[in-house]
C-alpha cells in the first residue's frame, strides 16, 4: 500500500497576507501540515504544491520530501482545489515513478488538527473501503432549525423546513460543518473526480471544534495563536 500526502498553498491571500509562511506557534504556518504529515508515519512520501517560491522553500525546510511549482492557472482566487492536488499527484508520480494507492490532502491553514486525526482518516478509507473521506465539525447552526435564507420577496425563511416543526435544536437531525482539514481518496477516486468532494460513499469523520479552525482571516490568525501560546495545541515535530 503506497500512499501520498499532498499540501498546496498558494502564495496569494487577500483576508491574511502571505499567511503560510507567517510565523505562528513558534514555524511558518505551512510547517506544521508537512510535520504533522511525518508524525502520523503513513505516507511514503509529503509533497508540497505552490506557485510561491516563499513556501516551496519552507517546505523543505520542514521536511517536504518534494515540491511542485503549480501552474499559474491553478493559483488565482477563482481557482478550484481539485484540479491542483490532481496536478501534484500527477507530476510526483511522474518524478518518482510510483503509482500510489492512497492520497491525503491536508489543508495548509488548519494547524490545529493532530497526526492521530490523520491517521483515523486513514484507517476509515481504508477498512471501510470507500472511495473518499472528508473531515467536519458539529455545525453550530441548523438549517432546520435557525439557519434563515430570504426568498425573491426579501421574506426570511428556515433553510430547510421539516414537515414537522423543530422548536428545539436538540430535535434537529444532527448537521456539520465541513472543516476542510483532511481529504482522502482510493486512488480511482481521486483521479476521476470532478470538482465536488462529493462521492457516491463519500464518508465523514468528525473532528472538535478546538481542532477544526481554518484561518481564513486575521481574527482566525489571532484565535489560532492564542491557542499555541496558552497550551491548548502542541505543534507536531
């Protein structure tokens, strides 16, 4: 069993510039997906995708065991995901020769999740047989209960009514919220997936809220370092 840890990072961000490779939690962001990588021992190899030369070399430093330059068309604010982890998998298979069986995509702004997190993503696509795993967290809002939308009219309306009303939140089917902290796929999957994450047996494996922070935003930043300084996440490495 072959398996291969991909992590892209684009260079550009509007809401926190140049945020994988500021320091936080005493490394550059990207640092810690490629150390949490290495701690959980799966993969035969980590590879790292960017169209910066910045976090490329970060990277390495921390233990990437190969970089890809994304083509610039993958890299922009329109751009989606899939079409860039397909290309790293694509070119590190072709420098290395191997056809691997399994893929792990780790988002480079989720430094909160833990190797073992990893690792029973692993485990539940590959004892259950599934074409891919998603991870999420428990939603704090239902759309069954208080989640609204506006109609044409501008009238508020529940989401997703039940033909029976929810008066308690507690009596709402339970709903997550995708974290976007690990991907995984068998092999045919990943390489003839569209765009969505979406699968016909797509399964779920449910992370904390404390683990589940993605920064997208300099608030996130902040969240995410008060985190390190008070001891309540410890980088992996």
């Amino acid at each position: 069993m072959k398996r291969l840890c991909t992590i892209c990072a684009r260079g550009g961000s509007k809401g926190v510039p140049n945020k994988n490779v500021r320091i936080i939690g005493g490394r550059p962001l990207i640092a810690h997906s490629v150390l949490q990588a290495r701690a959980s021992m799966l993969f035969d190899l980590v590879a790292v995708s960017s169209d910066s030369d910045e976090i490329l070399a970060a990277a390495t430093a921390a233990g990437a065991d190969l970089v890809v330059c994304r083509p610039d068309e993958m890299a922009t604010d329109s751009a989606a995901k899939m079409p860039a982890i397909q290309h790293c998998v694509a070119e590190v298979e072709r420098r290395t020769g191997i056809a691997f069986d399994t893929f792990v995509d780790l988002d480079a702004t989720s430094p909160l999740r833990l190797p073992s997190d990893i690792a029973e993503v692993v485990r539940l696509l590959e004892e259950k047989g599934v074409s891919n795993v998603i991870t999420a967290m428990p939603a704090r809002r239902s759309p069954y209960f208080n989640m609204v939308e506006l109609t044409p009219e501008g009238v508020a309306v529940l989401s997703k009514p039940l033909p029976a009303a929810v008066v308690r939140r507690q009596d709402a089917p339970k709903v997550y919220d995708m974290n976007g902290s690990v991907y995984a796929w068998r092999r045919d999957a990943l390489l003839s997936s569209g765009l969505t994450p979406f699968l016909h047996d797509t399964a779920l494996y449910v992370m904390p809220e404390e683990r589940s922070i993605d920064i997208d935003t300099e608030t996130d930043f902040a969240f995410v370092q008060f985190m390190f300084d008070s001891g309540r996440s410890v980088p992996a490495g």
